[in-house]
C-alpha cells in the first residue's frame, strides 16, 4: 500500500477533516437505510468518470493516494464514490475498518471498469490515428523464449508503423481481460468465460534447472523421478510446475517465491531446484543455474490468446505473422 497523502497510508474522509472512511461511510449508509438505495435503479447514470475513480481506489488502496493520482481533492473522490454506491444500490468500498477494501461488488466492477475504460481508450485513440497504437504483448516469463527476438525483428521489417510492445505481467490472462494488453503469452489454457480466443502455437520441452555445483549437473539430461529427494523451488509467475507432475508417493517437498530473480537466486546458492520449461533457458540465464532436459516430463504448450472482440486492429495479422514465423522455424530443424 502506498504511504503517500501525508505518509499514514490510511484511508480517510475528506482532507483535513480527520475522520475515518469508516465512520463516514457508516454515517451515509445509515441515512434512510443505504444511500440511493432505490429498488430497480440498477446503473442509470453511472458515468466514466465513476469508473475511473473506483479503478484508482481499489489499485492504491486510500482514498488519499487514489485522489493524488487521479489529480482531484479528497472530498471530491469522496462524493464521487458515494455517488457510484447510490447510483448503483450496493456498497463498492468496505469502510468498516481503517483499512480500505473493495467489496465483492467492487472487486467484480473493477474488473469490468478496466475492459470498459480500455475500450474507450483505445477507441479515442483510434479515431487519432487508426493503426498507430503499438500492439501490446503481455507474458509472464520467458515470452516465446528464442523466437521472441526474430519474431518482432520481423514484424518491425514488415509493419514499421505498428510497434509491437512486449510487457511483462505477473497474470497476463487478467491483463488481457481488463485490457492492459491485446495480446497474452500463456502456459496454461485460461479460465473458462470472459470470451478469450487461443491460439496454440507450440509445445516446449520442460527442463530441470540446478545448481552448477549438484551432483547431477554434470549429466546430459535428469528424470523428475531424480528430483524426487531435493526440494523443489517454484516461481509464482510461473504455472507450469506443481507436485502433480511427479508420479504419486515420489512427489517432491515444494516451496513458492514471488518472481523470476528469487527463483534463480535460490536454486543457484544451491537452497533448491527447479522445473520450468525451455524458454527459460534463453531468457533466464544465471552464471549460478544449469540448464537439463527432464527426459520423461511433458511438454508445456504456449498459447498466444485475445480477446474475441479484438482490441486492437493489427491482432489477427501479428497471430498470423506469429504462426507463420513459428512454422518456419519448425519446417527448419528441431527445438
């Protein structure tokens, strides 16, 4: 939570008012048994603006800091939210303790805030410059691993006025579905409903990475069933890699860190080792970290999802271009 708006990071009221987000919201739900709410008001008149204010609420955590970052004064947000709950006959915003928190409602109307509020974005900036938007690629990891470079170097040389713009997400299935990116590398199909398109695009070997210095470093390539005794670290980021993958009663002891840079750091002080699939290998190089192939693991398939809508005018040419690129490198040689 941002410590910013006087460095207490707590929600409050309006500014210099000293009193609590909870007291005041306690104070306006108890007018008239709920502020606005009106049997069948349902979302009439609820504006962008409204939207706009609950995103930046629920992703800094205090009315404070969110009305720092929309640039508007405390009391203003304030009003602003409680309009939003009146207009809509719910509670968005938890106000029953000194930490804000959105409640079920807020949390499900934040994530449609995101789509909408993308949408319009892109649709604004569309009617500025129709193709001009770069095309926004979310992954997690290690992106398409060795085919990530020559594949934007060839969309570069064939469409030099739509840049093609690879961000790194922690979840790039939610980022695709609140539209912070067109286009999502994922290792595992995505939850059902939200209309999301996949793609397959290829199959990766999985590998074991271990410390330099292990006894089984030195070979050319390891079972999971040689894992089976050392402690496995997994990467948050990373879904590709449970217990489940080891046959029953040889399951190893699992641990989970936060990121890609304390993954590494663990298995190369030698802590742990870990199973991630091959993209790693070109992406995540560690002086500290060997690199082998699991001989009886099965592959992990990389699929290239959108939404079906289709945010962006370029999405089905880079698919095509993505494809077509993968299938020459696979026409050429093996992995």
């Amino acid at each position: 939570m941002s410590a910013r708006g006087g460095g207490s990071g707590e929600p409050v009221g309006d500014r210099g008012s000293g009193e609590p987000v909870g007291d005041r919201g306690s104070r306006v739900s108890a007018r008239g048994g709920g502020e606005g709410r009106a049997p069948g008001s349902g979302a009439g008149g609820v504006e962008l603006r409204h939207l706009r204010a609950l995103v930046a609420i629920g992703a800094e955590g205090t009315i404070t800091d969110a009305a720092i970052a929309l640039g508007v004064s405390q009391p203003a947000l304030s009003r602003t939210l409680r309009q939003t709950e009146s207009r809509l006959g719910t509670r968005l915003v938890d106000r029953s303790t000194r930490h804000l928190a959105l409640t079920d409602a807020g949390r499900r109307l934040v994530d449609h805030a995101h789509r909408i509020l993308a949408l319009v974005d892109d649709a604004l900036a569309d009617t500025v410059a129709a193709e001009g938007r770069p095309l926004r690629i979310g992954f997690a990891w290690g992106a398409l691993g060795r085919h990530t470079v020559p594949l934007l170097r060839a969309w570069r040389e064939s469409r030099p006025d739509i840049p093609a713009q690879v961000l790194r997400r922690d979840d790039p299935e939610a980022a695709l579905r609140r539209g912070e990116v067109d286009l999502a590398l994922l290792r595992t199909r995505p939850r059902p409903g939200g209309g999301l398109v996949c793609v397959p695009l290829l199959s990766e070997r999985r590998v074991a990475a271990l410390p330099v210095d292990h006894a089984l470093a030195g070979r050319d390539s390891v079972r999971l069933t040689d894992l089976s005794a050392e402690s496995v670290v997994i990467c948050a980021t990373a879904a590709t890699t449970a217990a489940h993958l080891w046959p029953v009663g040889q399951q190893p002891r699992t641990f989970e860190v936060p990121g890609a840079d304390e993954w590494l750091t663990t298995i190369a002080t030698g802590d742990a080792v870990g199973v991630t699939a091959d993209s790693s290998t070109h992406s995540h190089q560690h002086p500290g970290v060997r690199y082998l192939p699991l001989a009886d693991a099965p592959s992990v398939t990389v699929f290239l999802a959108h939404t079906r809508t289709g945010r962006h005018p370029a999405t089905a040419e880079f698919i095509a271009h993505t494809t077509r690129l993968l299938a020459a490198t696979a026409a050429a040689g093996p992995l």
